[in-house]
C-alpha cells in the first residue's frame, strides 16, 4: 500500500467559523485570524 494518503475530508474541513467573532478560518489554524480565540 502507499504510504502517501489522500487528506482527510471527514476530519479536516476547509474551513471553520469563530465563535467570537463569526470570521471564517482556514482548518489548519487552531486560533481565529482575527480575533485569535482557540477554534475549541
């Protein structure tokens, strides 16, 4: 089998919508863009 797999969609989404302050923020990032509040 590869060792190379595809992301996974299930999990990670494109992005995610702050709490706090409603910005969108890309799935990689833990904290808001804006406001820096933790996504959990």
């Amino acid at each position: 089998m590869s060792t190379i797999t595809k992301e996974r969609s299930t999990t990670e989404r494109t992005t995610w919508v702050c709490e706090n302050c409603t910005a969108e923020t890309a799935a990689v990032r833990k904290r808001c863009t804006e406001c820096g509040t933790s996504r959990y």
